[in-house]
C-alpha cells in the first residue's frame, strides 16, 4: 500500500492525537495480568510459580525499576530497566537475582520463579567465572 503523503508545511500539533486505549490496559482487558518485556519485548504473565510478585522476564530475566523497598510495592520513581548481574544462594537454598538499574545503579535481589528459562539461569550462575571483577564489585556493594 502507498504511503500516505503530508504536506512538508503541517507540524506533529496540526495531526490528530492518538486515541488513550484505556481498554486494553485496565481491569479485565487482555493486559491486565501481564506486561510486556522492555528487553525481548515477550508478553509475561504475572502469576508466577514460586514467587508471589513476579517482577522479571522469564525469558530473559530483564527487569524494570518499579519496587522501592517491598517487593511488589511499585512505588519507585526510577523506571529503569535493570539488568540480571549474577546469582546467589540464600542459606535456605533459594535461588536468587541479582538485578542493577542502568538508570540509578541501585541493585536488588529477587527470587527466580519457577517458569525463568534454565539455560539463561545457567549462563547467569556461570557469569562470575567469566568476569571475576563484576562479582567482585557486586559482592562488595551487597
């Protein structure tokens, strides 16, 4: 199909502003129990086995900066996207994240859930033995 031709002289204020498409986005609407991955741009369920706020791609385990101190609280102002930096142990034997915001640098540790994809979880839990200054730096700032 032929694209649709402006005129050089109209400006972005003269066109028609888009619609708000509350629809898709509040209650019931078929983005409501999801959000879409601001890294491989996957469409993530929220419920999530084995943790009760999922905040992370299963896929990819890219992260935004949305929680300030309570998992689930969504009450940063930050907005970032964090990436996964590497992996620990709690003493109890879960498994957990470590995520830093490329915006503010604040790091948080998470839960893995238990649909994430094993083989990047592998290569996450492997990282340190590739860059020993990374899980240096990230041990020290913890």
């Amino acid at each position: 199909m032929p694209r649709r031709k402006h005129s050089r002289g109209r400006d972005r204020a003269a066109r028609r502003p888009q619609r708000h498409k509350d629809v898709l986005h509040g209650h019931g609407g078929h983005r409501a129990d999801d959000f879409r991955c601001v890294d491989c741009r996957l469409d993530v369920s929220l419920d999530a086995p084995g943790t009760a706020h999922r905040n992370h791609c299963p896929n990819c385990l890219a992260s935004l900066h949305v929680d300030r101190r309570i998992p689930g609280d969504r009450d940063s102002d930050c907005r970032g996207r964090m990436e996964a930096l590497c992996m620990f142990t709690r003493p109890d034997g879960e498994w957990m994240v470590v995520h830093q915001c490329l915006t503010c640098g604040e790091l948080s540790a998470n839960r893995i859930a238990g649909d994430d994809n094993p083989l990047v979880l592998v290569r996450l839990a492997l990282k340190p033995l590739q860059d020993t200054a990374m899980a240096s730096r990230t041990m020290l700032a913890l």
